[in-house]
C-alpha cells in the first residue's frame, strides 16, 4: 500500500504542473472505492492549477474554485505519459489531460478513489483526520498528552490516523526500533523523554524515505518513473530471525492489530 512517503514522492513528481492548464479529465472507470461522479469530468475542464500538494495521503489537486482529491489506495499510482504517448496499461481508470503530457491514474485493486469538492477541509474523507508528523505541531508534548489519555500499546497510537496521519506499518516498526521502545508497550507508560524519541524518529525515518523515493512495496513506482529504494535500509521490518543491525539479537515478529511488527527485544523495551 502506498504510505506518505510514496504519497509525497508522488505529488513531488506531478508539482511540474503546477500552473498548467487541465484540459480534461477522462475516467475509463468510474467504479472505485466510491463511484467517480460525473462532476469529476465536466467540472475539471480547462481549469488551471493553483497548487498540488498532499494531506495525509491524498493527493490534492487545487483549482480557483474546487479541488481535486485523489487516493491511491491499496495498489493505486500515477504515472506522466506523453500525449503523443497511447501506451494503455490494465486498470488505466483516469487521465488527466494536459497539452503536451498526461497523468494516468492506475489501480488493479480499485480501492483507490477520485473526488472533486469545493471544501477539501471539510470533506468528509479528511476532516477528521490528525496532524501531519512532518509538522511543527507533532512535537513531544502533543504525543505524551495522547499517549497519557490512551489505554492501547504505543504501535497503534501512532498508527491512528485521527491522531498523527500518515505513519503506515512499516515506518511505525523501523521509528519504534530507532527510538528503543518496544511496540506492543502500553502507550499510557511512555515518557516525556520516550515522546521526544519517538517524534524525532519518526520525523527521520519519514524524511529519509522520501528522500529515496518510499518504500517499493512489488510494484510501486513514483509517477516519474523512478522505483524507490528505501527498504533495502530497512532495520526490522520483513526480518523475522535475521540479525538485529546493532546489537546481533534476531530480529522479531509478532502481530499488533493484525498487521506484522518486527522489533528487537534487545534495544528495544
């Protein structure tokens, strides 16, 4: 599943057309998480884009009076193709059409979702989401005072997405492993010092993996083309039984909330 980074690297690579004008939008399919409405096409056309950026992992496409909000789901990506450029792939459900290159949205799974709204802050979809862990406001005071209201183990308070977005399974492992705390610790023991560590580790493991270009999860592959390459640094995750990189102890597995986490009970505690 494309997380943050993948998200962030993605929308890095289609700010080129910011400024551009989006002559149309043509949806193949209009059958994905939530059915594509019609407005999505005859309300995007000829629109210039004031901005692209990124909200949790939405990909916000503004235009004077609307926005567009694009999720990519669980297999979801966009790619840049020339016009000139027919080249069709297996589960092409949208093209963004510009004068001289297009943005494909792919997805085999169809989880992903393509919305057009006048109030993207108030769109139900994004609401109620949390903070932005790149953000100022994510600092140590706001995790301890979650942390310290909070009765489950610290791996699924920063997962929550109503409370910090954007920190999937896997950066949530490889943070908790460089800041020695142990995942499936109870979220109301961990310290102010505990917080520090982990909001700065958290906030190096995300900037780091969007340097490489995300995590390359079988084929995910950010809209320029580029693959990214940040899982061949990976400390825990996917190494059950393999050597802890610090202290030579195996490496972990267990489940937290059905999802895989990979820990070193060595460093971490």
């Amino acid at each position: 599943m494309p997380e943050l980074p993948e998200v962030e690297t993605t929308v890095r690579a289609i700010s080129k057309f910011k400024n551009k004008t989006l002559k149309e939008i043509i949806v193949h399919n209009k059958n994905l998480r939530w059915k594509v409405t019609d407005k999505v096409e005859l309300a995007s056309k000829n629109k210039k884009i004031k901005e692209i950026e990124r909200r949790a992992k939405y990909i916000l496409i503004h235009f004077d009076d609307s926005s567009l909000m694009i999720h990519l789901g669980m297999s979801g990506k966009l790619r840049i193709q020339k016009i000139k450029n027919n080249f069709f792939m297996k589960h092409d459900h949208a093209e963004l059409i510009f004068s001289k290159e297009k943005i494909i949205f792919n997805d085999p799974r169809r989880f992903g979702s393509i919305h057009l709204t006048n109030d993207f802050k108030h769109h139900k979809l994004i609401k109620n989401l949390g903070i932005e862990p790149l953000s100022k406001s994510f600092n140590k005071r706001y995790l301890f005072d979650i942390c310290n209201k909070s009765n489950l183990n610290i791996k699924k308070v920063i997962m929550d997405q109503k409370k910090i977005v954007g920190v999937g399974n896997i950066y949530a492992s490889e943070s908790l492993f460089l800041a020695k705390i142990k995942p499936n610790k109870s979220a109301s023991k961990i310290s102010m010092d505990d917080c520090h560590d982990l909001v700065k580790s958290i906030k190096k493991v995300l900037r780091y993996a969007i340097k490489m270009g995300g995590t390359t999860l079988k084929d995910f592959y950010s809209a320029d083309g580029n693959e990214g390459y940040f899982n061949l640094e990976l400390s825990v995750y996917g190494r059950e039984g393999e050597s802890c990189k610090i202290c030579g102890a195996k490496v972990k597995k267990i489940n937290i909330g059905q999802r895989s986490t990979f820990y070193c009970q060595n460093c971490q505690n």
